[in-house]
C-alpha cells in the first residue's frame, strides 16, 4: 500500500538487461529521516536499484515514489537531482587541484550556472553554511588544503560534503568506507548518523562492522530483491542471508 509520508517507496521494482533479471519485484520503503543500510553479495541488484532511484535506468514495471506522491519513473536524471536526491559514487570526484574551501564554493555554486561559478560572491550565509558543512565532514582543519593532499577517507567525506552543499532531501551512498583505515571507517559511521538527523540517507555497503556500527535498519538483496529486512542481528542470522551472502 502506497505510504503518502515515505521518503522513497519502492514496489515491484523489475528491469531486466538482455532478458536477465537484475530486479525482481523489488520492494522496500525509507522514511523521513532514516538511514537505511543496503547489503547483499556482488551482482543483487544495489547498483542498478540506485540507478533506478537515480533516473538514470527506467524500471520495465514497479512503482518508485519520493517524497510521498513524486512518480520518479517519469522524471529524469537532472529533474530527479533537482528533486533534491543526491548521489555518491563509490570512488570520490574532487577537484585536486582546489583547496577543500574552494571544491565546497564549487558545489555550493553549482546551480548558479558557469556564470555564477565566476562572478559570484559568496554571501555570509553561504560562508556559514560552508563552515558547518566543514565541521560535519570534519574537514575545518584542513579547509586551506589542496583536496589532492587529503587522505582516500578525507576526500570521500569532502564529497559527502559538496553533495551537502546542493541540500538534498535523501543521499545515496555506495560504499563510501571502502579503502579507509579503521579509524576513518568508525568515524563515517558517526558522521552518517549526524547527516541523517537532517536527511534520510541509504547507504550500501560491504563491511559488516561498520553496519553494526550504524547500527540501523538493513535490508539485504540478493537476485535482485529483498532477501531479510531488520536489524544486523537479525539479518545476519537468517539462513537465507548466511547461504547468499554471508557464507561466501
Ligand atoms: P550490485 O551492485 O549489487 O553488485 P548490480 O546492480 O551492479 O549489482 O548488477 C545486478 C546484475 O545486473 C548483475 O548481474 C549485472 O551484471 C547486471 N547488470 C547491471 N547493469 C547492467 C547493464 N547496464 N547491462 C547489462 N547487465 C547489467
């Protein structure tokens, strides 16, 4: 049944690439303000669900809702970013050669067209809002620094940060710990907490202990639909998830 208040709902969601089914009626919902874990083992379906969420694959049937009553199946990828649903991809897209203050000004500029990019001043609102931004990716301290000069955790989280900048109502992260040390890993799950007091946020991801960090609703795909939904502790002790996933 349609929920008019669920961030992001998913229904019957199938596309198939060449006859092969990478979702198979898949189906979940994610409400104001969560942060939804995403799990399952290479090829479920996480990527092409993101893509599908994105606009950037149309589903072949389902139905795919954001914000309540917003049909994101007959939007497209620019109109569906406009929406306010921000995506990370796995590997972070900074600029090098611009300080971390600058990749932030960038992607705070970035409606405002090239135009805007050169000859915009940034307002004391916009400064402020960079500054917060910077404390919540943790980044103050190095907010002079070429990005180039950050380590691979540090410009995942300046990424994280210029997605910020563009506000959006949910953020979609693909595995943003993979390659940090363990101190980055602990320290994003923290940080993903904080972001989703303000925003609903998925998140996919491999590494278990930082699921448990989080500590929040998993689901788990597998053949391109859900396989378990819960808690860590209960998904990871379902027989399905341990043969499809976690016995690998
Ligand atoms: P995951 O992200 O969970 O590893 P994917 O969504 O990338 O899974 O892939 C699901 C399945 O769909 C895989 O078997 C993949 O090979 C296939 N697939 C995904 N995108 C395409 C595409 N554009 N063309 C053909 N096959 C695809």
């Amino acid at each position: 049944d349609r929920k008019p208040t669920s961030i992001l709902y998913l229904d019957g969601v199938s596309v198939s690439f060449d006859g092969f089914k990478a979702l198979n009626s898949l189906s979940f919902v994610v409400e104001p303000g969560e942060l939804r874990a995403i799990i399952g083992p290479n090829g479920a379906g996480k990527t092409t669900m993101m893509d599908i969420i994105t606009g950037k694959t149309r589903p072949d049937s389902g139905e795919v809702f954001f914000n309540g009553e917003v049909d994101l199946t007959k939007k497209d990828e620019a109109e569906i970013a406009q929406l306010g649903i921000g995506r990370k991809f796995q590997k972070p897209t900074v600029f090098e050669s611009h300080t971390v203050w600058d990749n932030l000004e960038l992607a705070l500029n970035r409606d405002r067209g090239v135009f805007g990019t050169l000859f915009y001043r940034l307002t004391a609102e916009d400064k402020t809002r960079i500054e917060e931004i910077l404390e919540t990716v943790r980044l103050t301290a190095r907010k002079g620094d070429l990005a180039a000069n950050l380590s691979h955790g540090q410009k995942q989280w300046l990424e994280i940060g210029m997605l910020l900048a563009q506000e959006p109502k949910l953020l979609l992260v693909d595995e943003p710990v993979a390659g940090m040390t363990d101190a980055e890993t602990a320290e994003t799950a923290i940080l993903l907490k904080e972001i989703a007091k303000t925003r609903s946020v998925v998140v996919v991801e491999h590494d278990m202990g930082f699921i448990r960090d989080l500590g929040v609703k998993v689901t788990c795909l597998a053949e391109g639909s859900v396989l378990a939904e819960g808690s860590i502790d209960f998904v990871s002790a379902d027989p399905k998830v341990i043969e499809n996933y976690l016995g690998r």
